[in-house]
C-alpha cells in the first residue's frame, strides 16, 4: 500500500514537472505561477487539514477541573486571551491565534467563586 502510493506521488510530480516545462517552453510564465500558487494552497490545506485531524478526541466523559482556591486558565501567549477551564473533556489545549494555549493555575480568593 504504502509503495503504490509512493509510486502515485512519483508519477504526479513527474506530470507536474513536465506541464510545467511545456508551459514554460510555450513562454507562459503566468500559468506557471498560478500552478505554482494552487499547490502551495494545496499543500497548506493538507497541513493543515493533518493537524487538525491528529488532534486528540474526547478521552472520556469530561470531568470537572475545579480546585479550591485555584482556576485552570488557558492563556494565549501571543494576544494574551485567558479562558477559565472547568470541565475537561481532552487533553489537547484549545488553539488561538494559531498556537496551542498554556495551561496556567491561577490563584484565586475563596470568596470571588462564589
Ligand atoms: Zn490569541
């Protein structure tokens, strides 16, 4: 399975080489990069599509994360956003602004929860 597929991959990038040197031989250096510009879309689709489906599924029934004295916040390191965590569904962290968010415990006064 793996060789076939191997195979399939050598022969579109073969095809790929070859329309583009024909086009390029024809002079049509703008098709080029349209062609050039739809794999890169492409393949950061792909990526993309990848991570998403690596990330982990419900590892069970979510269960709640409240400690006394302490809230479970995610914070985004680059826009500095923080979401309070309390039910735990999965071990992967929410994105936002396109990285993974840190989880931080952050103490809090008994009386401010209730
Ligand atoms: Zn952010």
């Amino acid at each position: 399975m793996p060789s076939v597929l191997r195979s399939w991959k050598g022969l579109a990038v073969l095809a790929v080489l070859a329309a583009v040197v024909l086009l390029w031989l024809f002079g049509k250096g703008d098709v080029i990069i349209a062609v050039v510009i739809g794999a890169l879309v492409l393949l950061s689709g792909r990526t993309m599509f990848r991570s998403y489906s690596t990330t982990k599924g419900p590892t069970g029934p979510a269960i709640d994360v409240q400690e006394r004295g302490t809230l479970l916040v995610f914070a985004c390191e680059t826009c500095g956003e923080q979401l309070v965590l309390l039910r735990k569904g999965t071990d992967a962290p929410p994105r936002h602004c396109a990285e993974k968010m840190v989880l931080r415990r952050v103490p809090v006064p008994d009386h401010e929860l209730n």
